[in-house]
C-alpha cells in the first residue's frame, strides 16, 4: 500500500469501497484498538472521498454519543439517542440515508454547509452499539445503496472477536 491516501473521487463508489476496504484492511492487519482503528478509517474514507465531515460518534454511558475520532470542521461533542440523525440510527441500530438534511425532523446542524448524511451503525461481536458512523456532504443527494453497502462492509471489522 502507498504511504498516502488514494483519491477515489472519480471511482465508481461500489468500486472506490473495495479499494477502501482493501487499504483499510491492510492499515488495520494486527490492530485491535477500536479507537485507532475509528480513526484510521476515518482519515481513510474522509481523504479518498472528500467529504465535508467523516468520523465517529462513539457510545458513553447510557445512551449518549460522544464525538471522535473524525476528519472534518468541529462537530457536536454530544448526542442523546434519538436526537437527529446519529441519535436516531443509534437508538434503532439502523442505517440512515439522509438526501436532503434540511428535511429530515430534528436534524441537528453541527456544520451549516452540511446538505446531505449517511449514519451506519457500529456493533462489536456481541451486538452491542459502539458507535455511529457519520458522513457528511455538502451536495444534496450525496449517499445512495452503494454507500450504504460499502460503509456497511466497512464497520463489519469491528464484529470480529479480539
């Protein structure tokens, strides 16, 4: 793998996914600290990809997020679940596609310029809620299946016994 990281701006996504996925697996070969593997990937997709804001929310206490690692401007410290869309996709463990942030109830604004949102959800090998992956762009429109598949595959690392 080469000591920077790729731009994947013009790959097809499904096909910029696996390349991540790829270098990701190498970066991570032998890690198992959830923190460095959160921001590794984070610097990873944020840089291939050129999102406005990439990064974690991770699960503290009782149904509260707690902001990073991330790539990005300033993101909120805090989220309860249920609030917006990382507190959503935390409180029903699901992912969340968001077209048009502005339309979405509750949206919480940490970046103005944010226009559209993927959150995936972060299980460990138990099941239990880690954390949130959180991707945002400054197109309307920005995630679509393939996101969603490849992010999906991506957080799966994290499942595995360690």
């Amino acid at each position: 793998m080469s000591e920077t990281i790729e731009d994947l701006r013009s790959f097809p996504r499904a096909e910029a996914y696996a390349v991540i996925n790829r270098n990701v697996d190498a970066l991570l070969d032998g890690i198992s600290d959830e923190i460095a593997s959160m921001a590794t990937i984070a610097a990873v997709l944020h840089h291939s990809l050129g999102f406005l804001w990439t990064g974690f929310y991770r699960v503290i206490g009782r149904e509260m997020l707690l902001v990073g690692p991330y790539q990005g401007s300033l993101g909120c410290i805090e989220i309860k679940f249920g609030r917006g869309v990382c507190g959503t996709s935390a409180a029903e463990k699901r992912t969340i596609v968001v077209d048009d942030v502005e339309k979405f109830p509750g949206h919480i604004s940490c970046d103005a310029r944010s226009r559209s949102e993927i959150v995936v959800p972060v299980t460990d090998a138990s099941g239990a809620l880690i954390a949130v992956l959180d991707i945002d762009s400054e197109e309307v429109g920005s995630f679509g299946d393939d996101d969603k598949i490849g992010l999906e595959r991506l957080v799966e690392r994290f499942r595995r016994p360690r």
